[in-house]
C-alpha cells in the first residue's frame, strides 16, 4: 500500500523498516504532507513516519508477571501438558485485552473532535473470538459483530462533533485462512463442517457523502491509496 510493490512477504530489517524479496520499506523516510493524519496500528514501526498529527502503535504484549504465561509456555516448550482449558482461555483473553487497547487508541485520536484522515488497522474480525460456544464461524461473526459496532461508533461520533463531510474505507489484508485456523489448539475440532477457504479475495466496502466513487482503479489493497487519494481532496476521510 505505501510503496506499490511487492511485501507479500514482509519482515522487519531495521528499527523502522520492513524487507520483502528484495524490496525495503523505512516508515522514518515517509513524510506525511497533510497536517491532520493520525494513525492507529499494530506489528509495523508506523509512528516513525514524519509529520503525523497522532500515531499509536499498540504492542501485543503479555504480562510479564503472569503466572499462565510461563506455565502454558513452559508446557509448550517442555513438551508436557498443562491445563488444556486454562491456557485456550489465556490465549483468548490475551487477544481481548489486545483489542481493547487499540480500541483506547483509536478514541482518543483528534480525528473525532477535529476533522482529518485516519488510517487505522486494527486487528478484527480476525480470531479468536470469545462466543459461547468457542467454534471458528461463532467467533468469527461475534468479530464482524465488533467491527460493526466499532464502525457505528466512529460515524455517530464524526456527527456529534459536528462533521458531516465523512468517507469510510474498510478492506482487510487477508481473508479468514480457514485451513490455518482449524489446525490451530484454539479450533481444533471446532470448525464444524466449514469447507476449505480456497477464496483469497477481500472485500471492499466505501460509504461517502459525496456520492458514489469510481472503484475502477482498484484491483487489489496495493491501490488502496489511490481510492484515499481521491477521497481526501474533497475534505475530511477517515479509513479504518
């Protein structure tokens, strides 16, 4: 998406660069030339970019001090098995409290209050979820469901603060990746009978108020910014 080539493969290579077959990305050699971007994202050195009105870059981290870090760790690592149920239950309020984090991150940017463009990634539907029932698809829909309410949020309140100029943009990186999850511990034998997802689509979903846009140009997330591009000169934008 930000330098329109190849990171299909992308791995850190330095404190604020990404590498992927060969091509290099340094997030501290982008500047931005808007002054009212703010950022919210996960895994990727964003903040390093130049002239950001508001970044976080929220860590997945786990308590260093938590006693069922080390003892479901351990049970990988030595190979012995503690409690099933106790470290499936860890894992998934490990991801919660993750979520909930760049949730905090995401209200407290000034884009609500004061207008702008903001790119967030954050890191649902993508499991786990906390259903009831713990299958894939239940926590996959409960995600879609936060996502939904999330996306709510965001327009209600772009209107209380008296913004009406609004561009919504929601695509993902990836699709669900059934096949990986399945053989995961968190979903082993709670797929049902959900057919291999051999679909690598996305979708692409755009809500403006000035009227339908031309999605032509876009074939894939590496000409998302050409959509942005298009947006932002009209006025505000915000890109979750």
């Amino acid at each position: 998406m930000f330098a329109g080539v190849d990171f299909s493969s992308a791995k850190p290579c330095g404190l604020t660069a990404i590498c992927s077959k060969g091509n290099v990305l340094d997030f501290g050699k982008i500047e931005v030339t808007l002054n009212d971007v703010d950022v919210i994202g996960l895994y990727h050195p964003y903040c390093a970019m130049k002239g950001l009105r508001y970044c976080a870059r929220v860590p997945f981290s786990l308590d260093f001090f938590d006693a069922s870090r080390w003892r479901c760790g351990a049970g990988r690592l030595l190979t012995t098995k503690p409690d099933g149920s106790e470290c499936l239950k860890f894992s998934k309020q490990v991801w919660a409290d993750f979520i909930d984090r760049i949730e905090l991150a995401l209200w407290n940017a000034p884009i609500w209050k004061r207008g702008g463009f903001l790119f967030a990634h954050l890191p649902y539907p993508h499991p786990p979820g906390n259903s009831p029932d713990g299958q894939l698809w239940s926590d996959y829909g409960t995600n879609v469901a936060r996502a939904r309410k999330t996306l709510t949020g965001m327009v209600n309140r772009l209107h209380e603060n008296g913004i009406q100029d609004i561009s919504i943009v929601v695509f993902s990186d990836h699709p669900l990746r059934v096949d990986y999850w399945c053989t995961t511990n968190l979903y082993k034998g709670k797929c049902g009978n959900l057919p291999p997802d051999n679909d690598t689509s996305t979708p692409l979903i755009v809500a403006t108020t000035g009227g339908k846009k031309n999605l032509d140009m876009i074939s894939s997330n590496g000409d998302i910014f050409k959509l942005a591009a298009q947006l932002v000169t009209r006025g505000p934008a915000a890109a979750p």
